[in-house]
C-alpha cells in the first residue's frame, strides 16, 4: 500500500480552500446567494469537506492508518470539488481545471486498490480515557437495552420502551449538559460537547428512533434556560430535566413554517388564569413536534409581540401537559377548558418517537413559564437557536452513529454471504465500497470532534451547520451501499440495514434542511466572514 503523504494532502486541501474562497468573492459581487442559489448550495457543501479535510490532516499525524485515512478523504474531496464545479467554472469565478495540480495525488489516493485496502480497517477515535469510558458506557447499554428492540419498534411503528429512558435516565444521559449546580454532569468546556456527541453517536448506532435521539430535545431546552432563563426557572427546570423527571419535545415548526422560523404565526397572548393569576394563552398549530405525546412539556415558540412579522417578535415557552402514548392524544386543561391535541404523522422511518401536529386552543401558561420572564420577551428566537446550533453538531453525531452501524452490519455481511464461489467481501468493487465508508466515518467523526472543541470556545457556529450538512449527505450514501452490499436481502425488513436507510434519509431534513442550512447559514456566515 502507497505511503501517506499529509504535506502533499495539506498542500491540496489549501488548493481547494483556495477555490471555495475565490468563488465566495465572486458570489458576492455577483449578487450573493439568493441571486445564485445553485452554486451557494454547492460551495456550502464544499466548504463543509475542505473544513472537514483540515480536521482530518490532524488525525493523520497520528499513526500510518490513520494518515492513509486521511489521504483517502481528501482524494475524495478534491473529486468532489472537480466535479462540481466542471462546466461551471465562470459562475465560481474560477479558471478551467483549478485543480489541476492536485491530479498526481488523486492519482494515488483515489487508486481503487488504495481505497479497498481501507476496507475493514476504520480507524482508532483516539479519545482520551475519560471519553472511552463514556464511548464503551453508552455502547454497552445500545447493545444489550437499545438495538434488540429497535427492529420491533421500527416495524410496529410503536413507542419508545419506557425501560430504555429510565435506564438512560439512570446513566445520566439527560443531564450531560446540565450545569452540576443544578443537578446536571456539565462542568463545561470541551467536554461537555464532545461527551454529548461521543453519547449520541453510540446511542445513534444502537438506533436512531428509540436511542440517538432522546436527548436532544432535552438538551434544546437546556441550553435555552442557561442562556436565557431566570435564576428560578433554572432552579426549577434543570434538575428535572436532568433526571427526565421532565421530558421535553420542541414545538417551533408550524405547517406554513418550516425551517424560516422567523415567520412563526402561534401567538401568545397576555391572560389572567383560572386563579386569577397572570400568564399566556396559546392559540395556533405546530408541527413535527416529535416525542409530543410522551413529553412532559412543550419548550414552544410563539409570537408575542402583535402585528410584529420577524423574529424579534418571538419568545419562548415552557408548556407543561399530561403524558400520552400512541399515535394521537387530545387533553382538557383543568379550570379552563382550553384543548391540546395531537396527531402523529407517519413517516417512513424514525419511528419510535413519534412526530406529531400539535393545535393548541386557548391552552393557558403562568407567567413565569415564559423563559427569561420579561426580560425573555421578543428574544425566544436567539434562546431556540442556542439549543438549534448544537442540535445540528448532536445531528452529525446521530449520523455518525447511524453510517457506523450500517457500515458494520454491511463488513459482517460481505465476509459470510457468498456470490459466484467467493465471499462478496473478496471483490475489489465491495472493498472500495467499504473502503469509503470507512474514511467517510471517520472523517465525520473526527470534524464532529472538532467542532466540539469550537463550540466549546464560544466558536463554531458555521462549522455546526457545515458538520450537519456534510455528514448528514454522507450517511445517505453510506447507508444505501451498505443496503446494496446485502443484495436483495438489504430491501427486506428482516435486515436492519433497511432501517438504517430510511433513517438516514431524514437527517438532511431535521434541525435546519439542507438547502436552507447551505443557502441561509453556512454560505451567508461564510460571506459575513469574508466581508470582515
């Protein structure tokens, strides 16, 4: 096997770097990305690979595997960048063939027997102790409480076994990014972000339905109140939520309102309650409220602000109602005899949580369950996005975990089905296969990490969309060869593989769609860069 060479995966990597930022200058003096949505989509997701490079140049300084990993991933971004760009270099801004320099090592790191050589061999994650232990805790309870009843839960379209929160809850899963003093196991700084996303790739691996995502929604309320929240909502909430005691879903998306939260119609307005005390009731209808029914609470933006049309006009509540179960649920508020009611939409994959359309009808909140009190007022839209932002690096996470899973159970099934009188996992197009899915795994994992680090910082909001974006494409590809490696049998429900498929499929879709994400975020906050 060809030795890796990182000065050389360095020098091309700054060559893409290069391209994205001379077209990042022409799109902006071409009339930015609304006057140019194609190629904005494009160099959002180019962006995303060349960041993604650079945080795999530091993993391959740390053994030859690991190199060679990393020489593979940016033979494979570069071949990425190349084609998206041919024929449309004059809207880039770029001469024909920018990368023409870079052809001798794509040459070598996109060799078919390069990459195949990768093919059963992913990488060590080189966490330190403390987080090997969190990656071999969480693993442990996805395979032996989550993965054995993933399948049945995917297949009846049933709820999430209230064992597998108890026991998480038991672990302290709600609670990674509690601060200690209310409970919780956050100390902050780096930890608190790579430990959420070590948890949540382990969790994801196990399922995506019924494991990697449960604490997510806890942690977007969380966030939520240590930004924002009063000094007694803190008291009260937190500890709750780190013991799911409380569990939460987020109600933000309406039918009109997808990812352009800014135009939220669900009001808020000023009420007296049934005893005469102040508060807010709640007119309107969301939707994609997922774990709506089994939620102990609602963290649900509404506008509070009459006649305002933007987001300065929107503030944050906590929205206590009953339990639920199934597949649809309508309660009585007690003294006021305001209703809630719900509706899973079926979906054809993550199943297990459930998301649902919630209308709410003059449903009756105190006072102080308006986040921040007073001084929260017209600013909910800054406390949902504190939670949104990492809820997109806990997404890249979720998709770690899925592609991981998918790419083991493909490596098991290559190595015992034969085809022609040979094991499949003999044939070099199966190797390359699972070659890439090894260096595409890793390389998200790894920009996980690093944009952990970031956030960490008080950095890295970019870097979380372009995390999201990148891994979340990457999983779609990863997750359909593995279903191809399994052969007809990939399309049977009897093979969890054809799980991990549709699961992947919505992870482009939730915490910001991708065309919004690259169109709205990353390439505006690219060009906001480039502008200082």
């Amino acid at each position: 096997m060809t030795s890796p060479d990182l000065r050389a995966a360095a020098h091309v990597t700054e060559l893409a770097g290069g391209v994205v930022q001379t077209a990042l200058a022409h799109l902006a003096a071409t009339g930015g990305a609304d006057a140019q949505q194609a190629v904005a989509y494009d160099l959002a997701h180019a962006a995303a690979q060349v960041e993604t490079a650079r945080a795999m140049l530091d993993y391959g300084t740390k053994g030859d595997l690991e190199g060679a990993l990393t020489c593979a991933f940016v033979a494979d971004m570069i071949h990425d960048l190349i084609t998206r760009i041919a024929g449309r270099e004059r809207l880039w801004g770029v001469e024909p063939a920018p990368l023409r320099d870079a052809h001798p090592f794509l040459e070598t790191y996109r060799d078919p027997d390069y990459v195949a050589a990768l093919a059963a061999t992913p990488g060590p994650r080189h966490l330190d102790g403390d987080f090997e232990m969190v990656q071999d805790t969480f693993r442990a309870f996805a395979d032996k409480e989550i993965a054995p009843r993933a399948e049945h839960v995917h297949r009846t379209n049933a709820d999430v076994p209230e064992e597998i929160i108890a026991g998480l809850a038991e672990m302290g899963a709600f609670g990674l990014s509690v601060p200690a003093e209310y409970g919780g196991f956050s100390e902050g700084g780096a930890g608190e972000y790579l430990g959420m996303v070590v948890a949540t790739e382990e969790l994801s691996r196990g399922s995506l339905g019924i494991g990697g995502s449960l604490i997510t929604r806890p942690e977007i309320l969380t966030r939520a109140l240590v930004r924002g929240g009063t000094e007694a909502q803190k008291q009260t909430w937190l500890p709750k939520l780190a013991t799911a005691e409380v569990m939460a879903a987020v109600a933000v998306t309406e039918p009109d309102y997808g990812s352009d939260v800014a135009g939220v119609k669900v009001t808020a307005a000023p009420a007296t309650g049934p005893d005469g005390a102040d508060g807010y009731v709640i007119n309107g209808v969301k939707t994609w409220c997922t774990f709506a029914a089994r939620a102990d609470v609602l963290m649900l933006l509404a506008r509070t602000t009459p006649g305002s049309t933007d987001h300065r006009g929107l503030s944050v509540f906590i929205v206590p109602k009953p339990r639920g179960e199934g597949h649809g649920f309508r309660f009585v508020q007690e003294g006021t005899g305001a209703t809630m009611e719900g509706r899973a939409i079926d979906t054809i994959g993550y199943r297990g949580m459930h998301s649902y359309e919630v209308a709410l009808d003059n449903w009756w909140v105190p006072a102080d369950h308006l986040v921040g009190e007073t001084d929260g007022a017209g600013k909910g839209f800054y406390f949902q996005m504190q939670g949104f932002e990492n809820g997109r690096l806990q997404t890249a996470a979720r998709a770690v975990g899925v592609m991981q899973a998918a790419y083991e159970a493909a490596l098991d099934y290559a190595r015992n089905r034969k085809v022609f009188g040979q094991n499949i996992v003999e044939y070099q197009l199966t190797q390359v296969k699972l070659g890439r899915m090894a260096v595409l795994i890793q390389a998200g994992r790894q920009f996980a990490y690093r944009v952990a680090a970031l956030m960490a910082d008080g950095q890295g909001m970019a870097e979380a969309s372009m995390v999201k974006a990148y891994v979340c494409k990457a999983a779609e590809w990863v997750t359909r060869e593995a279903l191809q490696i399994h052969g007809g049998m990939g399309y049977a429900e009897e093979f969890a593989v054809s799980r991990l498929f549709v699961d992947a499929r919505v992870l482009s879709i939730f915490e910001g769609a991708d065309e919004t994400l690259c169109l709205k975020v990353i390439t505006r906050r690219l060009l906001d860069r480039l502008a200082a």
